[in-house]
C-alpha cells in the first residue's frame, strides 16, 4: 500500500486527542507536518541534529525586499529538498503582506508516493525596523 510509506506518528502540535491518548498524523497529514516542522525549526535548534531546519530564520532581521524574498525561497527549497524525501517540491513563492512584516511563503509539494498535489503556506514574520 502506497500510504503506509508514509507513515503515522504523533500529530504536532503533540496532544491529547478526543479519547485522551496521543493525537497522531497519518499519510498525507502525517507529510503536511513534516514540512511545517522542517520550515518552523531553526537551524542548530535541535541539539542532536544541529543542521535540521530552515535558514530563514537567520532572516528574521533582514529588510523586505525582493532579495530577502529570494533568500527566504532558496533556504525554503534547501531545505525541503534535504529533510523531506516524501515530498517532490513543484514550486515556492514569497509574498510581502501586512505592510513588510510578513512574507507568507506558499510551498506546492506533491508527495511521491500518492502523486497527490498539496500547497501549504507557511507565515514568517521579519521584525520591524530589523534591517542593517
């Protein structure tokens, strides 16, 4: 079977579920979470696995401009490409909303083994007169 690739696992944000046992993610929810954590961990956060994680939020300080944006899209794919073998990453796009605080960036995956087409937008927030 196809999906039992890919796998079930605890749900993140780690919870109780509605019986009280551990909240798990199956398949293709299972893959969605994987990328959420790939893009919401900073690199050197795990202490066990130091290079896990997204380069972006050494940009956390960087002005909006086109190219944070093109530094935020290449450490997103870098990423994805390293720590998500599930998934083929069709395309990533950066948009500035919320007057240069924050760059929703919208990943379109296709995960591999349902050839089943996903897009998750992931928001970053740069801080406010971060700039050098």
């Amino acid at each position: 079977m196809a999906q039992s690739f890919l796998g079930i696992g605890w749900g993140f944000p780690v919870a109780p579920d509605a019986s009280g046992a551990l909240a798990v993610a199956a398949y293709e929810e299972s893959v969605r979470q994987s990328v959420w954590i790939v893009l919401g961990t900073a690199k050197g956060e795990r202490a066990m696995r130091p290079e896990f994680g997204c380069g972006i939020h050494d940009l956390v300080f960087e002005r909006n401009t086109v190219a944070t944006a093109g530094k935020v899209t290449q450490s997103v794919r870098e990423a994805l490409l390293l720590f998500e073998p599930r998934i083929e990453l069709l395309d990533v796009a950066v948009e500035s909303r919320r007057s240069g605080e924050l760059l929703e960036i919208s990943v379109d995956y296709r995960v591999r083994a349902t050839n089943t087409a996903f897009n998750l937008v992931f928001p970053f927030y740069l801080e406010r007169g971060g700039g050098r």
